[in-house]
C-alpha cells in the first residue's frame, strides 16, 4: 500500500478544535461546539487510523478543518485507489465530491459522513477516528457528551492519474484531514 498525506492547511476555514482556556472565534457548528483539542493528537503530527496514515491538523490562518464548500484540493498526482479522510458532519450526512484527473477528464463519488454529535444513533458505519470526554461549548465544557471525527473512504473509479477532489458544496460536512492511497492488492480482488 503506498499512501501521501493532503496538505490542507490552505483551504482551512472552520476551527473546531479548542484548547483549553481558550475563546474567540471557535464554532465547528451553528452553536459554536467544538471538540477539546487537548484531547485529540498534537496538532501537526501524523497520526494512523484503521491503518491509514494522516497528517493531524496544525491550526492554520483560516482555522483547523475545511467546511465543504466545493473546495478543490490538489492531490500528490498518481494512481490511487481510495481517498480516505478524517472528518465529521454537523448531521449525518451524505453528498458528491468530484474526482478531477491529469487528462482533464472528471468522474464523482459519494462521500457519507456521520454526526460528531454523541447521541445520533444512525451512522455509516465508518470507523471511529476520535472521540472526546467532552464537549465544549461557548461558555462552559459539558463533560455527558463525547463528540466523534470518523474516517471516511471514497472510491478512486476512473483510470488515469488524479490530480485534486473537489469536495462537496455542503457547510455541514467538515474534512480534518486527507490521504490518498494506492492499493494494488485491492485492485486486483476486484
């Protein structure tokens, strides 16, 4: 399997990732939650989920996550067989990202992402990334809810060499992190 990391940190537009202590301008979603940042990975480090290595986000200008609002992200150019991802929605959700390749030719995939939210009971079934103790909120950290980031995988369908996604033009879906991944074993079960 061989995997390259996504640099996002251009295109982030959302911090949703709080250290302790801290106020200003945090909201991962319309209430202004966020996830305690002490509780996740160091910011900037590489860290692995399900196998799948990724670069945990440093904060950035823009904030820590990209909302989806058809963002298009170059990707290391080459043959790859899935986009994986860390992220979560403001609800469980479900859309298209476009897959762009070197040729100019484009193709879609569906990208479904589960509720950050601890008490939606309906997910995708994707594996569990993070979960937190607690929640915070403006004013206060609820420690009875216990927020997720999952890993999603998308599907590369096309042949030829893939140059950038273009995520979906949807503000409730947020994207931590992205790898790409070549799988030749896989390719060939199919």
């Amino acid at each position: 399997m061989r995997s390259a990391l996504v640099d996002l940190s251009t295109h982030h537009d959302n911090r949703g990732l709080q250290p302790p202590g801290t106020d200003g301008d945090y909201g991962f979603n319309v209430w202004r939650n966020t996830f305690p940042a002490e509780e996740l990975p160091p910011p900037g480090s590489t860290v692995t989920v399900a196998g799948v290595p990724f670069a945990f986000p440093a904060p950035a200008a823009g904030g820590d996550n990209v909302r989806c609002r058809g963002q298009r992200i170059a990707v290391p150019a080459g043959s790859y067989d899935w986009i994986y991802l860390l992220g979560a929605a403001e609800r469980r959700t479900e859309d298209v990202v476009t897959l762009h390749y070197a040729d100019g030719s484009t193709g879609t995939a569906h990208l479904r992402m589960s509720d950050f939210w601890p008490q939606t009971p309906d997910r995708f079934g994707e594996p569990l990334a993070f979960r937190t103790s607690a929640m915070r909120y403006p004013r206060h950290t609820h420690a009875d809810h216990a927020p997720s980031i999952w890993q999603q995988r998308v599907p590369v369908t096309g042949p030829g060499e893939l140059v950038a996604v273009r995520l979906p033009d949807n503000p409730g879906m947020h994207v931590f992190a992205i790898t790409v991944v070549a799988d030749p074993e896989a390719r060939h079960a199919r």
